[in-house]
C-alpha cells in the first residue's frame, strides 16, 4: 500500500527550476488531495509523505532555501497552539497556516465585531458575529489545505486545561490581559512547552521566548494582572494594523526557531518593537 | 553628567520635557536615582511598568551613572 502511494506521488511529480536553477521534484495540492482521497488517508500524512520523498509541494516551494525541505518536513510534523485569535493571533495563525505547520490549535471565546475591522487580519465586513476561531479554522483551510486546524471556542483560563496544549511543541500567548497571560504561562510551564509571548500598543510590540522554568511573564505582568484597562498603554494609545502584524511577524520567526532548533531569544529577555522609531530594542529581565 | 531616556509607548510624550534634548538625551547632577530622574520629568511613578539601565532590568531606587542608558514602560497588554 505505502509502497504504491509512492509510486503514485512521483508518477505524478513534476521537476521545475527553483529560484536558484536547481531541478526540483513538485507536486500540486490537487494531485496530493487526490490520491488522499482516492487511498483514504488524510491530506496532511499524503503532504509530508511527498516531503519526505523529496518532493516539495509547490505551495511551499518558495519557502526554500531559507527554510530548506528537511525543515519542511519538521514543520509539517509540528503542533503549535495559538491563544488567541484576535490582532496578534489573526496574523500569527495566518503565518502559521502559509509556512506549512502541520498541526494548528486555535483557542478564542469572542466572537468578530466591528471594532476589530481596524487590525485583526481574520476579520472582515461578512464575519461579524462569527466566532473568531471557527473563522480561524475555516480560513487555514482555505489557505492550506495540508494542515490540520482545530478551533476552541474557549477560554484558556485554568490549570485544569493543561491536556488542551497534549502535544504541542509550542503555545503562542496572543491574548490581551496579564491574568490571562500568567495563567497561560504557567500551563505551558508546567506541560514543558516553550511559550512566544505578545503584545502591542499603539505603533510598538514586545515579543518574548518562555522556555519551561523561566519567569519572563510573572516579571512583565506579577504586580498587576488585572491591569488591562485605563492605564495600559493599549488603551492609552488605541492600536493600529501595524503592529499586530509587525509584532506576529517577530512571534512566529521565535516560533520557528524553536521548532528548527536554530538559536532562540537569550532566555529572560524580550524584543520592544518601535514603527514610529523604526527601531528594535533588546531588553533584559 | 548626561544619561539618555528611553520611554516608550505612552509614557513617549514626557520626553517633550524642557530637560530632555531632541535626541533623548538629559543632563543631571550626581548623584541621582532612576526615580529622581522620573520626578524631574513630571512622569508619575505608578505609570512606569518596568525600568531598564543599559538594557537591564532596574528599579527607581537605582543609582545612575554618567553614559547611563535608561528605558522606562507602561503597562502593555494589548493583543
């Protein structure tokens, strides 16, 4: 069976140029679809088998050389939850779903008004109302098909939800309060899970690696954690589309460096994003 | 002696201060602390989140030295 599945997938792989002139051995999501369906098996296993034959899916052809087809395939075989699917977690997920992780968990209570129009990438004029990880889920198939995404219309909010993150090679805070966060972190802590954290104000943003034992958010938000309201910069300042998507830019790089195990954020220290400065400062806990 | 200021997100306006040069920079006596500093500035305490000096994190009651780089945060939470 898995030896004619091969014989299927290169049967029907095409070698084009890359960027670089190279030959490269492809395949198009359609054939993949195809023989998923016509094998019963699921899309994902049919992608990363064509990956692991050395055959890249055009989808992610131009991903390389920068993210190579050995990398491809550790992405592939990935689960990543995002907490949160509002500005930072829309882009984030979005990312995500076009770098090819193959497995996403989505979690969000909310559902899509209209003051998110201004910045969360998931939402448009024909979603309000719609719960945003279901939208979340429904747009990465669109995306991707190759991937597996599951929604929580859920608060993380407990210790007692630690089986949510079963699995997961890392958990991507894209909430927006401190409680939330603390909780958050110390889940992911105590499930061994490294943790991107972050936030935006106005035209700035903070990322942040957590890796288990670390205490970068207790010092970022221990003091007050209920603070999420007048005198938080967020509320000060408003936020625009820029920085959510500038700041889920810098979350999901974090991501993929723990996942491709290249070097990571120094521990206990964060990035301050500045657009209006133009500037990238690294700060020290 | 001369330090520079760094404040970020909505603290940002308090840089408009007389003291404070176009480019950050603000000429003190010494000795002086983080928190002094703040004073000088009309920036109220409770509204700085977090202090760094030369990039590591700091306290008000800390001790500035000439050169000295020093970064202050609001609260941050938006996602």
């Amino acid at each position: 069976m898995m030896t004619g599945l091969v014989t299927d997938i290169k049967a029907r792989a095409r070698v084009i140029k890359n960027t670089l002139g190279e030959d490269v051995m492809t395949v198009s999501d359609k054939v993949i679809i195809d023989i998923a369906e016509k094998n019963g098996l699921k899309i994902r296993d049919v992608g990363l088998q064509c990956l692991e034959q050395g055959i890249v899916p055009l989808r992610y052809l131009r991903n390389g050389p920068a993210i190579g087809i050995a990398d491809q395939i550790i992405l592939a075989r990935s689960q990543v939850a995002v907490v949160g699917a509002g500005g930072l977690g829309g882009h984030v997920i979005l990312n995500l779903a076009r770098l090819g992780i193959g497995k996403l968990l989505v979690f969000d209570p909310d559902t899509f008004d209209e003051t998110n129009l201004n910045r969360q990438a998931l939402c448009n004029s024909y979603n309000l109302g719609v719960f945003k990880a279901e939208e979340a889920a429904l747009q990465c198939a669109q995306i991707n098909p190759l991937l597996e995404v599951s929604a929580h219309v859920t608060r993380v909010s407990h210790p007692g939800q630690n089986h949510f993150f079963t699995g997961t090679h890392v958990v991507v805070d894209a909430l927006d309060n401190g409680k939330d966060r603390l909780t958050l972190s110390a889940m992911a802590g105590d499930m061994g899970i490294p943790l991107v954290h972050g936030t935006v104000a106005g035209f700035e943003g903070r990322v942040m690696t957590v890796h288990p034992g670390e205490t970068g958010m207790e010092s970022l938000y221990h003091h007050d954690p209920e603070e999420n309201c007048a005198g938080s910069a967020e509320s000060l300042l408003g936020t625009s589309a820029l920085a959510p998507a500038l700041t889920a830019a810098f979350q999901v790089m974090a991501v993929l460096k723990i996942l491709l195990k290249r070097e990571s954020m120094p521990s206990n220290s964060f990035l301050h994003l500045d657009l209006d400065k133009a500037a990238v400062h690294k700060f020290f806990l | 002696m001369r330090i520079e200021v760094k404040l970020f997100a909505s603290l940002a306006p308090y840089a408009a201060h007389p003291l404070v040069s176009s480019d950050g920079f603000l000429n003190v006596p010494s000795p002086v602390t983080v928190g002094e500093i703040a004073d000088s500035l009309n920036i109220p305490h409770h509204e700085i989140k977090l202090i760094f000096i030369n990039g590591v994190h700091g306290s008000l009651d800390m001790v500035v030295k000439d050169g000295d780089r020093l970064g202050f945060f609001p609260p941050i939470g938006g996602g």
